[in-house]
C-alpha cells in the first residue's frame, strides 16, 4: 500500500523539479566553496606579504641602528615608523620613540605568524602594525642610541618595539572582504532569480498544457454536444408522447426516463455555455443584493454575516453571476450531506478596491491530490456530479477580472473565495479608491 502510494505521487514531474533543482544548488553551492576559498587564499596571501615587508622593514631599522650613522629618529622617519621602543623583558621601557606603549602589551602578539623571528600583530582600531622581537646579541652605535648610557651591545632578551602604518594594508583586506560578500550575495540572488525562472517556467508549462487540452476538449465537447442534442429533442418528443398515453402503472419507469433526459440536457447546456463566450452581458449588480436574493432559495439554513457596507457593485452578466453563487453554494450544501450543516456566506472588501465572496462549509474538504485539477473541466469527486460547474464557474469570474479559489477551512471544510474588481476601479498607477 505504502510502495502504490510513493508511485503515485513519484510523478514525472517532481522528478525534473528534483534533478533541475538539485544540479542549481550543487553549482551555487561550488561556486559559493570556490569563492570562500579564493577569498581566504587572497587574505592569507595579502597577509603573509605584509608580514614579509614588515620583516625586512625590521632587518633595515635594526641595519641601519648597527651601522650607527643615524640617529633613532632619523633612522624611524626614513623608514616611515610611527613608533619606537626598547624594553625590558618585563615591558618597562627603556626608550622610546613616537607613537608606542608606556608598558609593552604582550598579549597583544601570539606566535602565529611564519616568521621566526618577529612576531607581529594588526591593530584595526589605531590602523597601525605593530611588531616585537627579543634582541640577542645585537650590536648597535649605542653612543647615538642612548646617549652614552649602555655598552654598545643589547643583552637577551631586551625587546625591540616598532609600529607602521597599517592603513592601506587593512583596506585592501576590507575591500577584499565586501567584494567577496557582495559576490556572495549577488551569486545568492542569481540562484533564487533561477529557481523562480525555473517555477515560472513549470507554470507557464502547466498553463500551456491546460490550454491545449481545453482546445482539444473544447472541439470534441463542441462536435460532442451537437450530436447529442439532435437525438435528445426527439427523445424528448417521444416521451412527451408516452406521458400521455401509457398506463398509470408504467409511468413512474417514464418519468425516470424524462428526468435523466432533462439531467442529459442540462449537461450539453452547461457545456455549451462554457464553450461560447464567458463575458455574457456585463452590467452593475449590486452583489449584496444577489446574495440575499439567492439564500431564501435554499431550504438549508445558511448563516449570512451582514457586511459593514450598504452595497457592492460590480460588472458581471446578471445571469452568470446568478449561476457562479449559486453553484458555489450548492457544492457547499453537497459537501455538508454527511455532517453538521454549518455554511456561511459573507462579503467584504479590501483596501485595492476588490470585494471578496466567502463561502464556508464543514464538509470533507478538498484532497491533497485534488487540488490542481479541481477546476479542470469534467473532473469531479461526486456520483452525480458532471465535473463542469467549477470550471464554468471559474471561467466566468476570470471573464470578470476576478478570481475563484477554493482552501481549507481551519477546524475543518472548504471556504470558496470569489474575489471581483468594483465597479468603476482604478487601475493601480491611478490609485485606488472605495466608498
């Protein structure tokens, strides 16, 4: 039971939205992995390039402390150091130079980076690179240096402090960044723009093929109709013949005969009438009033929810209005054979100048399976029912400028939703308006 029930709903059709949808998200999700990593390759290689020139800028500054032709602060502003400081290995200074710390923050550098010697750390919030490196056994002009007050040689492991302008390096890894968070999210959007052409399409394809079978339904019900109708005047003559002369005992089987008959008519009618034009004569009805008009009609107790407003104007051929209430009402009624009679019809209107029809019944409601063909013509779930009166009632309404849709009701049922333009509406670039 469980195998049939995977079959049937395993369509075709599920299958391609499956793989179409699963061959996109496997692309975007590639791309997306293909872009974090070129992004992180780029960081990591602007970093380590960073790192490279604050090294060999190091190597310079402690060269040329070596060499002893400059002085501290000639030897920093040539090589464009913001900063300056030696300290002991406790962090107290000994001197220092321009812009660096009183006490030296060791925990401001880890030993991540792939230089052995210096250990370096970015800071965003003063746009500044900062570095420190043990000094062993360097031997600098410290006569220039510290004015005569230490040996030339720094004992280990004193500290040296430096700091460059970190600027342009941090925004190119900010550009960096938003251009590979904007790629992202532009990737994201070509990918939901994607699964909507991709939804679009299967509706259009949807649409397509019920237009196509309407065409091809509409000439055999065309061809199928006249053919029927000939045959049926004549039974039609005949019975009213038979009523008139056969026995009172055998009148009943003849009436059952001119019942069916009348039904067959009935259905080439109704056949008809969606065949042909589904406009009719448009004129304004007030749909209040058709609807108190049509409920006293019923012998079932309908629940009417009096709307806040006095009337409701729209353009529909009277007649085909007539026939769109009351089919919807009947199928209300049907649903409800086998529970509690709870219907109710109720109009209300919007902001964007619609009025809504509202229908409710507690019946079964509509199956999961049925709920795209419901309006297909012919296609039904009832014994008697001809499967037409939807579909004529939908066609009708489209011909109006409105809509019919059919959802569940909460705790149960069906609500009907006929939703028509007002009479007289502006179209939306005019603005809307309601009384």
């Amino acid at each position: 039971m469980k195998r049939r029930k995977w079959s049937r709903e395993w369509t075709p059709e599920k299958k391609e939205i499956l793989i179409t949808t699963s061959i996109v998200t496997l692309f975007v999700v590639i791309t997306l992995v293909l872009l974090g990593f070129m992004s992180y390759l780029l960081i990591s290689s602007e970093s380590l390039r960073v790192e490279n020139a604050v090294e060999r800028a190091f190597n310079d500054v402690i060269i040329a402390l070596q060499q002893g032709e400059e002085t501290i602060p000639e030897t920093m502003q040539n090589r464009n150091v913001l900063g300056f400081g030696y300290y002991t290995p406790a962090g107290n200074p000994i001197y220092l130079w321009g812009d660096v710390y009183q006490r030296l923050p060791f925990s401001l550098f880890d030993d991540n980076s792939v230089l052995s010697d210096t250990l370096i750390s970015i800071n965003r919030d003063s746009g500044r690179i900062e570095c420190m490196r043990y000094a062993e056994d360097i031997k600098i002009n410290a006569e220039n240096i510290f004015s005569g007050n230490r040996n030339g040689v720094l004992g280990f492991p004193d500290v040296i402090f430096l700091s460059f302008d970190a600027s342009s390096f941090i925004e190119r890894m900010a550009l960096t960044r938003a251009v590979s968070l904007i790629a992202i999210i532009v990737i994201i959007i070509i990918y939901l723009l994607i699964l909507s052409i991709l939804r679009e399409n299967r509706k259009y394809r949807e649409t397509l093929r019920k237009q196509e079978n309407l065409v091809g339904l509409g000439e055999a019900a065309r061809t199928l109709t006249h053919e029927i109708k000939n045959p049926l005047s004549a039974i039609r003559i005949q019975l009213a013949i038979l009523k008139r002369e056969v026995d009172e005992s055998i009148l009943p089987d003849v009436l059952v005969i001119d019942n069916e008959t009348d039904r067959l008519t009935k259905l080439t009618d109704k056949v008809s009438e969606f065949l042909h034009n589904p406009i009719g004569h448009p004129e304004e009805i007030d749909l209040i009033s058709s609807m108190q008009d049509l409920l006293p009609l019923f012998k079932e107790n309908i629940k009417w929810v009096e709307p806040s407003f006095s009337s409701a104007p729209v353009l529909f051929d009277k007649m085909r209005l007539r026939s769109v209430l009351e089919n919807l009402l009947k199928n209300a009624i049907e649903a409800s054979e086998d529970g509690p009679v709870d219907i109710e019809a109720e109009i209300s209107a919007d902001k964007e100048g619609f009025y809504h029809v509202f229908i409710r019944d507690r019946g079964k409601g509509i199956r999961k399976e049925d709920e795209k063909r419901i309006f297909d013509p012919f296609f039904t779930t009832k014994i008697h029912g001809s499967g037409i009166g939807l579909s004529i009632s939908s066609r009708f309404v489209s011909a109006a400028g409105g809509t019919l849709r059919l959802y569940p009701r909460q705790d149960g049922g069906t609500i009907a939703e006929v939703r028509l333009p007002r009479s007289g509406r502006r179209n939306r670039n005019e603005g809307s308006y309601m009384r």
